[in-house]
C-alpha cells in the first residue's frame, strides 16, 4: 500500500484551530493515524531540572494532529507557500495512486484542482 502523506511531504491544515497553515510533516506517528507538522499546533512543555542547581525550563514544541485535516500541497501551487496570500493561494489536493508503465507506483494529485501531476517524494 501506497502512503497518501509521507514524511517530509510539504501539507496544508485543511481543519481545525490552524486551519489554513502549512508545513513540512517532521513525523509519522506509530500508529499512521496522526502527524507531526513543521510551525503548527505549537504546545509549552515544562522541563523538570536536571540537579539542584539548575532551574527548570519551558520547552516550545509541535504536537501532532489527525492525518484527516491535513492534504498534501498541489504541486502547481507550493511556490506560494510563504508569499502574503498564502491561505487562498497555496491549495491542498486529495491523493491518487497510479501505475507507470514500468510497473512503478506513484502519487497524483487527483479532483477538480488536481491535474494528475505526479507528487514528487520528498527528500
């Protein structure tokens, strides 16, 4: 089976408190059923001290979020990631999968804005 969203994979926020956003997906948790995004859902961890003399401290770090409210970037779209008008020009798309003639399976961004454009793996 083909993953839709890989590590590393560039996905925009399609629901919730950070609807709108996108990232780099940093992790895959065990299970497959939630991500770890790059810059969204944002948590303050406290740090208990390592020795007497040390204080603690309070840590900024991303929590993961349910891999339904995430789509993958349409490759036509991602130069605008990071432009003023990136909430309505960056689009997210749904994935397909499709066998080239060499037998190999690849992603394609399938639907109305989807063009069939194969998603490229991340490096």
């Amino acid at each position: 089976m083909l993953a839709r969203i890989r590590k590393g994979d560039v996905v925009k926020v399609i629901a919730g408190k950070y609807k709108g956003k996108t990232g780099r997906v940093l992790r895959m948790l065990a299970k497959g059923d939630r991500v770890i995004i790059e810059g969204v859902n944002l948590v303050k961890v406290n740090k208990k001290s390592n020795d007497a003399n040390s204080k603690g401290t309070q840590e900024t770090r991303e929590a993961s979020i349910h891999i339904s409210n995430v789509q993958p970037v349409d490759p036509s779209t991602a130069s605008h990631i990071g432009s003023k008008d990136e909430k309505k020009l960056v689009r997210g798309v749904r994935v397909g999968v499709k066998v080239l003639p060499d037998g190999r399976k690849v992603r394609v961004a399938r639907g109305s804005q989807g063009n069939g454009e194969i998603i490229e793996n991340a490096k």
